[in-house]
C-alpha cells in the first residue's frame, strides 16, 4: 500500500517534518524514507492521479488500483489490503501519529 495526500497537506506535513530533531536516527531515517519516496502527480483530464512508471513498477502497480482513504489522506494499492507492502503502510502511519501528522 502507498500513500497520498493532497499538496496543500504534503506542505503541511513536509514543515512538520523539517522541525523534528534531525540529530535522533529514527527521525533521519524517516525523513529520509519519506522524502526520497514522494513524487508529485498529476491529474489527467477525468480528474485520475497519474502515477509516474517508475512509481508503479516500484509499487509493483501493473493495473488498476483500490483507494482507501479520506479527503486529506489516502492509501492506494493493487491486491489485497493484507500485504506486506500494507504492513509496512501501517508502521508509518504509526510513525506520523507518533509525530502528530
């Protein structure tokens, strides 16, 4: 499972981030995870979120997907919400509760 969220709350979330103590290793390697991992995309005519090839053939992404979500997030994936991919999903949305994002 990935994650979105509309520009305005990326930039929100993106401040929050910067301001956490970057000296602390888990606060680095999850800066880090997360700021390597976002791509911006784009909406096609039918108001559809683009995925870059690179990000699907990263997220394993070769037809359609399922989004789960709310207006200020959201989760995509192909397959089942069990995966190992949703797994690791969940640990980070632990990790940006832990934070208040």
């Amino acid at each position: 499972m990935h994650h979105g969220i509309p520009l305005e709350e990326w930039e929100r979330v993106e401040e929050k981030i910067k301001s956490l103590p970057q000296s602390q290793k888990e606060v680095k390697d999850f800066t880090r995870f997360v700021f390597s991992n976002a791509t911006e995309c784009e909406l096609d005519k039918q108001g559809r979120i683009l995925i870059p090839p690179a990000l699907r053939e990263r997220a394993g992404i070769s037809k359609g997907v399922m989004v789960v979500g709310s207006s200020t997030r959201w989760r995509l994936g192909q397959g089942g919400l069990g995966s190992e991919a949703s797994q690791n999903g969940d640990k980070i949305g632990e990790v940006l509760s832990t934070l208040g994002l």
